[in-house]
C-alpha cells in the first residue's frame, strides 16, 4: 500500500543498488507500464488505472508534455483534461508507483516532440546547452515542481523517479549536430540541477543515455525487437541484450531499467499496423527479468489516441540513410541495404501501439492482458529469489539442441551447451545460495529439447525439456517453497504463484497446454497425494517425482501443503483472496472481496457469452447468487480437508445494450470559397517566412493569396514552388486548382489558365505536424507554410523570363473551422441535402474541401461498458473526422486505419458526425458505427457454509 501522507518526510525515502530501488528501505521489483493521460479523456482515467492495478501492475509512467499544457506562450492549464495533479491521485488510489517524464523532449509521437510551437519561433537551439532554450526549460520545469512535488516518494507520495529528456544517444549518433559526449553530459547536469533546485529530490534517470554512465543520472534501456521495419527483426534481440549487459558491467550501482518494453510499434499512415504476437512478449519479458532488470516498464500498457493535430511526422529514414547512418555492423548487417520509410505521413490517430494490454478502447486484451497478469502475480510472489539472485553459470544446458554440429578450422563437434547463437536456442541462469532459476528460450519455429545439468560435473538435473517453436520457459532448481520445508528440486513447469490459505502453504505451477510436465519434490511419495486432475506419482532416490500433462487442473497435496498444476489457459484465469482461489473464465474481474463467510465478485461478462468458474475453498457453498439470481452449483467435490471445489456457469444473455441510428440526410457544403476571395481583411506579410514566425502556430489549412503580373507574349507559363516533404499543398491560379500534394519542388503548368496582366495566385497550405526533433524523423526543426519566394517563369521572345511574389495576404483556418461547422449546434439547414447512400462522390465544381454533417441518435443500457466506433470503409483522399464539435480522428487513403474510437464521455443522446473531406473528386463510404465490444457488470455473492 502506497503511504500517501506526508506529514513526515524523514520517513519516506527513496534509494537504490545494482539491483533495484528501495522504498522506505524495502527492496522494490516494479512491473507495470505506460499510460498516456493526455491520450485519454480525464473521465476514463479511472477506468484505465484500476484495468492496469487489476493486473497486478504496481507502475505507471507517463509523459508530460510541454506543449500540451502550454500551447501558447505564457497560458499554461493544468485542470480538466490536462489535471495531472488529479491523475497523478489517481495512481495512488490504486496503489501505483509513478515515473514521470517532463522533457522538455518527449518524444511520444508526439507533434515536435512535445515541445510547443512557439519555440520555432525563437532563435534557439532545441535539446543543447543553449541559455535561451535553458531558460524556458527552468521555467517549464518549475511549474512541474509544483504539481509534482507533493507526490514525490521522499514527501510520502507515489514517484519515485524522474525521466530527464529521451532518446539523448540517438541524438548523438545519427543527429548532425555535432554534439560531444561532454557537452551531452552538461546539458543534463543543468537539467538537473534545475529539478533540485526546486525540489525534485528523487533519483533521476534518462532512457537511451549511454554517456551519461559514471554520472549520477540512470541510463535506461529500451527493447524493441520487434520494430516493424521487416518481420525479420522481430526475433532479432541480441542487440537489446547486449545493450543491457554492458549497462550492468559499466553502470555500477544502478538497477536495470527497461523505460520501453515492447508490446508493439505506433501506426504509421502508408504502412500496416503491426501487432506481434504474445509468444513475443513473453520472450521479451522473461528474458530481460532473468538478465536482472528491476523496472520493467510496457510500452504501452494502456493505449491512447493520437488525436488529430497532436501526431508527429513518423518516421523518414530512407534507404540512403539507412546504408550511411543506421546500425551497419554485427547483427544489423544483413538490414543496411533493405529500403525502409521514404516518407512521413504522420502517425495515425490510434495509439493502441500494436496491441496494448488495455486497448486505445479500453478493452482488455484477453491473451496479453492476462498472460502479463499471471506474470506479475509470478514476479510479485517470487520478488525475493527474482531480485536478490544473481547471474551463474553453475546450471548449464548439457545436451540437445537438435543434433546442431559446429564446424571449426581443424574439428567438427556438437554443439550441446548452445554455445552458438546462430542456432537460435539460448539461455540464462541465476541462483540464489541453492537456489535456481533457468531461462530457456527457443527461437525457431520447430519444438527443441535440451538436457540440463550441472556445470562442474555434467550430471543432469532435468533431461529431455521440451520447448515449443518461439517459446520461452523460466523454470526452477532446488527452488524453496516459503513458509515450508518443501523444495521443488526441478520443474518442466513454471512458477505461477504461493500463498498460505486457511492455514496451509499453496503452490502453483503451470505450463502450455498440452506439453509434457514433470515437477520433483523433496517429499516421500507417501507423503503426496492427488486429489485432483492424473497425475503419475513415482518414487526418487530424492524424494518424489510428478509427471502429467498440462491439461486443465491437478491438484497434488504434498505433506499438509497443496500444489496446483495449471495449464496455460488455467493459470490466465486465477484469481484469489485470502482463502479462496478462483479460476475465472469470463472477461473480466473487476473485484474480488472476501469478508467472514462471504465471497464477492464483481465481473463485466461479455454480450451473449458463456461464463464458467471453478472455485477452491475452505468449505462448500450454502448460497450462491450471480446477478440478482440462485444459481446451482453444477459440481461440487471435497478434495481435502479444507479445500472444496465447486464449479458454476452463468450464460450473460444476449441483449442490445447500444442503440445508434442515424438521423435524417447528410448535409453538405463545399469550404473553398477563399479562391474567389480578394483577401481583404488577412493578414499581409511583406516576405514569405515560416508561419510559426508570424504566430500562426495552429494546425491545420492556412489560406494563402497574392497577384501577380505577367507581360503580353509569354509562353510556357510556369510556376515554381519550393514546398516541404511533409505537408500538403494546392494550388491555385485564377481560382483554378492546378497542383494538389505533397512535394518539395514543383513545376506548376498554368499556360492553360494564367493570362497576360493581372493572375491571382491561391494556396491552401496543410500544416498538419512537425517533426519530433529526433533524427529518425527528419530535421530537429522544421517550419511551416511558404518559406521562399515562388518564381514565375516562361519565355519571352525565345528568350528565359521569370518573377519572383514575395508578399502575401494570409488566413489561417478554414471558414469551415472558424464558424464551427463541425460543432452539434450549428445551424445547417441552407445546406445541401443528400439522402443516404452507399457512397459520395466530390464533383469538381465543389472545389477541394466539402464539409459532410449527420447527426445520430444514440443510447446504452446503464450497467454495461463499452466502447463506439466510427468506421470509415473508404475515401479518397484525406478527411479529418469530428464528433460534436471535437477533432476525433485523421483517416488518410493509403491506410491503415479505417476503425475510430469515440469516448464514451463525448457521447449525448443525439450527436452531429463532421467530415471535412479533400478533393478534388474525393469521395466517402458510408461511415458505419458498431460498438468494439459490450460487456455487462455482474456480480458474484458466495455464501459459504459456517
């Protein structure tokens, strides 16, 4: 439990070793991950906090980003949704630990990294010792201070760490920016004294700082194998270890700390979502707590949208720089000539990040999300062998590997101890006085087995382990059972969990379904017993030795203790409480309460679905109630004394708890009026220079407009225009689109329609994103709008002419944006009607951007939870999607996303859809909406017998 007063300082202390921190002196594994407040409305904060507790996490990390509390100069917020006091408060109700990460760069994905928009337009240099860019991060870090500080581990809060800035090493390496290790290394100290100065007396750490080793700042480690430049990388892990090893060897005295493990990759637009598979995520997570991380943060644990306008540019390393700047040498050799991103379009409103535990939605993912559940009731029960246990080689593989022979200069032999990492099969070790742990990992998509033994002398302790194709077991040797005299000598299984139950000690192992398991114990065969489940018993020179398959439930009773055996799908389902274990096959366990005689449950069970539950406990029931209603026990059986099974069901009827219908015809109206528009009344800027120099830092379209002359007798009348690889841009000569794209330079054809005399000369300008300051995604800085002069050219007499505009009259916004089109209580009734139907085409004469508004009507059944989604099937060729009046999603043509969430919290009985749809000739499919999932709350009472 989090002590959350801080009325004592001296009593709440924060520290650290080699092998993790400690709070308040007690020694601390934390497993948990990241959840991005700012992704998500303020209303499901809650929601999403206690989804992450439930899963036995016990922490949470978290951006703050500096340009989504001061988006403008000098006007920070810090209520509604952007409360991060309250969040944090939150955290701490459900008992989770806090990282926290103010920049000044993020990162994220997020637009310019996190930074504001109106740093472009000071004369600074981002992320370098450079006072004016220092001046405003002391004042950024300040207000943080103040919010945090009485959340702060050593004032009796919850963070107990604090991130300085991100990613500082790819900055050095593939930036051209000419940054040295020592001035790397200033910078961050002037980082942190500006956190202590004003208060911030936690450890601090950065994430990818290999510099910074020998500094009293924590260099972090990432472990992304899985980055989906090609599949190829996707088991490619031995760059990440090796990062983490030489973390050990040259960061003496501090804990291992992986800030970004692996759950997935943010969406691009242009590219596939990528979601690896959960074999992948075990690995990872198996493999970097046997290599001695303490911190193992997911990322992202709970998922978050990227909603339009906050979104980065994504990702640009081209082949070119891939051969030149990229990893070249070892393991990444064989990727320095494969072509990867030739352009960023921009991250995709959903950051569900490839499959979050707890999706973008709020849906649990119920193999991730219960899979890292049992993994962290394994890490919790065991945090003591886990933490205090260190690397050895005493327990080597002694045999197998697929009959693997290696070939030398002079000698063939075999390669039994998998010396060789080419052959896919690897392992770690770590031991505490006897006790034993080994890490077997099988990369290969055939099942291997291995013998294990002793090093000194090569006897065998476990022969014959099978590993499945891609799997990873963490099992047990001489592992002692706490709180009695019981040893597992060895396991084909692995540990799940231990607990004393009604005065008993109770054990579990589990293993996937369907493989072979053997478990010795140091107990007389007399002493065991089953009492559940086949289980093959046999005497050993050393006690007793299990064999079984992992197939549902065993139940073995070894002296006055029980062992449970699970297979896979058994142990993702356990829940329990003081004296009772329950075996939970539904969606989801919001609570679960023991008080006296009674068992309470509180489960969200899905629409239609069969719910099954098997509980073990003290005595059978005397009631039972789900919903309202008696139930039978359908089986029940005394397996000992002291411990009753009883199985029950509940079907959740099939019902419609979420009714939407839309309302009446789409209304529409075209928004490109500004190509007839004489601009008056914009603003009139003498030069072409960066839009964020003039102040126009919102995103979105901006309206360009100047004239131009052209003498009598030209030819081959031409406009060049310098634009940026990033952003879109049409253009127009006397009202006429000639030019629609993105380009960096481009040859505009207007012969067909520019005349001698006076032309008019229109651009509609996309600022959409920035980069986010980070080498992979292009320059540190990059502006926005027309930035150099467009030239006019043609010939005269045979003979080259050209011109040069350089003033402008400039709008920002469309008229669309400035008179709220999108918003529910605009009044649209000039507005063209069109009947519903399967598709809507753009014609040409509505210019490049048409505004779509439907109305729906909406309604939910009180007691379900939910989540609504607007689904795009297709269009062309870019529309940006509002739901009363709120940006709710970017849907591009080329893909991925097609699927967009609404929160719950933005939903009212009738709501209004806006679609701002380019052309020319775009067209919409009929948007559809249907619900993720529907699950209802149900609760569970269990009287048992007195």
């Amino acid at each position: 439990m989090i002590d959350t007063k801080k009325s004592d300082k001296k009593k709440h202390t924060v520290s650290y070793d080699k092998k993790s921190f400690f709070i308040n002196g007690k020694r601390m594994l934390f497993i948990g991950g990241e959840f991005h407040y700012f992704r998500t409305p303020p209303e499901l904060w809650e929601d999403r906090l206690q989804k992450i507790s439930r899963s036995g996490a016990n922490l949470v990390s978290t951006y703050v980003p500096w340009n989504w509390h001061e988006p403008v100069e000098g006007k920070q917020t810090w209520t509604g949704d952007r409360d991060l006091a309250r969040f944090i408060e939150l955290t701490e109700k459900y008992n989770l630990y806090m990282i926290i990460k103010p920049g000044p760069y993020c990162c994220a994905e997020l637009d310019f990294g996190g930074h504001p928009d109106w740093l472009l337009s000071k004369d600074i240099r981002l992320r370098m010792l450079d006072k004016n860019y220092l001046d405003y991060t002391e004042k950024w870090y300040r207000k943080i201070a103040e919010i945090i500080n009485p959340h702060l581990v050593t004032n009796g809060g919850n963070i107990f760490c604090i991130q300085v800035e991100n990613e500082y090493d790819h900055l050095i390496h593939f930036g051209d920016y000419g940054i040295t290790r020592e001035g790397a290394i200033a910078y961050f100290t002037r980082l942190t004294e500006y956190m202590e100065k004003y208060g911030i007396d936690i450890p601090k750490s950065a994430n990818e700082a290999k510099f910074l080793r020998g500094t009293p700042i924590i260099d972090t480690r990432t472990y992304y194998p899985n980055i989906p430049f090609h599949h190829e990388w996707e088991w490619l892990v031995e760059p990440f270890e090796g990062n983490i090893k030489d973390a050990k060897e040259h960061q003496a005295g501090r804990p291992v700390m992986i800030l970004e493990l692996q759950t997935g990759w943010f969406g691009q637009y242009g590219r596939p979502f990528y979601m690896p598979g959960l074999d992948l995520t075990e690995a990872v997570s198996k493999s970097v707590l046997m290599l001695g991380a303490s911190v193992l943060n997911y990322y992202m644990y709970a998922g978050g949208t990227t909603f339009p306008f906050w979104g980065c540019r994504g990702n640009i390393v081209g082949a070119t720089t891939r051969d030149n700047k990229f990893y070249t040498k070892g393991p990444w050799d064989s990727f320095k000539n494969y072509p990867l991103e030739k352009g960023g379009l921009g991250v995709t409103t959903s950051f569900d990040f490839g499959g979050a535990p707890i999706r973008e939605w709020g849906e649990v993912m119920a193999d991730r999300y219960y899979w890292i559940k049992a993994f962290n009731r394994f890490t919790r029960d065991y945090a003591g062998l886990l933490l205090e246990s260190d690397d050895a080689g005493d327990l080597t593989v002694t045999g197998g590997g697929n009959d693997v022979k290696l070939i030398g200069a002079a000698s063939v032999h075999e390669d039994g101890n998998l010396s060789n990492a080419v052959n896919r099969l690897t392992y770690f070790s770590k031991k505490l006085g006897d006790q034993h742990l080994i890490c077997l990992r099988n990369f290969k998509n055939s099942e291997e087995r291995v013998d294990i033994g002793w090093a000194a002398n090569g006897k065998a302790v476990i022969k014959d382990v099978v590993i499945n194709p891609y799997g990873t077991l963490i099992l047990p040797v001489n592992v002692a059972v706490e709180g009695t005299d019981l040893t597992i000598l060895y396991s084909t299984s692995e540990l799940l969990f231990r607990k004393r139950m009604n005065g008993q000690m109770v054990f579990g192992l589990y293993g996937k379904r369907e493989r072979p398991g053997e478990t010795a114990l140091n107990a007389a065969a007399s002493d065991v017993s089953v009492l559940y489940g086949s289980v093959q018993v046999e005497k050993t020179d050393q006690g007793t030795l299990l064999r079984y398959r992992h197939e549902g439930i065993h139940i073995i009773k070894v002296r006055d203790h029980i062992l449970f055996l699970l297979d896979f799908d058994a142990a993702l389902k356990l829940e329990d409480s003081e004296n009772c274990i329950l075996m939970a096959d539904t969606y989801y366990v919001k609570d679960l309460n023991e008080s006296g005689n009674t068992l309470s449950v509180l489960t969200e069970m899905r629409n239609g679905s069969e719910n099954r539950f098997t509980l073990f406990a003290p005595q059978g029931l005397a009631e039972l109630e789900i919903d309202g209603r008696d139930v039978t026990v359908s089986k029940k059986e005394n397996l000992d004394e002291g411990l009753v099974l009883s199985e029950f069901s509940f079907k959740n009827p099939e019902d419609n708890p979420v009714a939407c219908e839309w309302l009446g015809d789409w209304k529409v109206k075209p928004d490109t009026d500004e190509t007839a528009s004489d601009g008056k009344g914009w603003t009139l800027i003498k030069e072409p220079v960066p839009l964020e120099k003039l102040g126009l830092i919102e995103h979105g379209y901006t309206w360009y407009k100047a004239e131009f002359e052209l003498p009598d007798g030209l030819t081959e009348r031409t406009l060049v225009y310098t634009g940026n690889d990033a952003d879109k841009q049409f253009i127009y000569v006397n009202g006429v689109l000639l030019f629609g794209g993105i380009s960096t330079v481009t040859n505009v054809d207007m012969d067909d329609v520019a005349r001698p005399g006076k032309n008019t000369l229109t651009i509609l300008y996309q600022n959409f994103f920035h980069n986010k300051s980070h080498p992979h995604e292009g320059d540190m800085l990059k502006f926005s709008g027309v930035m150099t002069p467009i030239i006019v050219k043609g010939k005269k007499n045979g003979s080259p002419w050209e011109a040069k505009i350089n003033e402008y009259h400039v709008r920002q916004s469309l008229t669309g944006v400035l008179k709220g089109y999108m918003t529910g209580d605009f009044n649209d009734k000039d507005w063209m009607s069109v009947p519903a139907g399967k598709k809507y085409i753009m014609e040409k004469e509505l210019g490049t951007i048409l505004w779509m508004r439907r109305r729906f009507s909406f309604s939910a059944k009180p007691g379900w939870s939910f989540a609504l989604r607007l689904t795009i099937p297709e269009a062309e060729q870019r529309c940006i999607l509002y739901l009363n009046g709120k940006a709710l999603g970017w849907f591009e043509a080329v893909g991925p996303q097609h699927d967009f969430y609404i929160p719950d919290n933005w939903l009212k009985e009738t709501n209004t859809v806006a679609v701002c749809l380019e052309g020319p000739k775009g067209f919409l499919v009929q948007p559809v909406l249907s619900t993720y999932y529907e699950a209802r709350e149900v609760g569970i009472k269990a009287v048992f017998k007195g």
